[in-house]
C-alpha cells in the first residue's frame, strides 16, 4: 500500500463535504422543511451519486443528477415523493 499523500487528504475532504451537503439535503427535504433541493457545483459529485441515491431512498426522497455542459460538475437534486 502505497503512503497517502496531501493530495489523497484534500481529495477525501472535499467527497466528504460535498456527501455531508447532499446528506442535509436529503435530511431537509424528507422532513418536509423544503420539497425540493438542488445542490449545485459539485466537482465530485458522479463519484458521490450512487451513495446519494441509497440515502435518498432509505429517507423517500428522489435524487436527480442534472448534468451539465461542464463534464467535471454536476448538480444533484433532491425531490420530495408524494404529497
């Protein structure tokens, strides 16, 4: 196993937080505080996405990947199910 490098340390930091936004996404949707959320600018988040999918269905909310033109971003949206 090769040494983690300052670079490996900024790279999980950075999954880490932007996880943690769309984590208090999924949180505020399911109960209700806003029926629908978009996190936008994640530079990582196509490798966060699956994870995300799992919260979101383990909390019953939708999460929506919206891709743009920038091929290095993507905005997750998070969508209330059901009245």
């Amino acid at each position: 196993m090769e040494p983690r490098t300052p670079w490996d340390d900024a790279l999980r930091d950075q999954l880490d937080g932007e996880l943690r936004l769309v984590k208090e996404a999924i949180l505020l949707v399911a109960s209700r505080g806003a029926p629908c959320v978009t996190v936008a600018g994640l530079r990582l988040g196509e490798a966060i996405l699956d994870a995300t999918r799992r919260l979101g269905a383990d909390e019953g909310v939708r999460i929506v990947a919206l891709w743009g033109t920038d091929e290095g971003q993507v905005d997750i949206r998070v969508e209330a199910i059901g009245p």
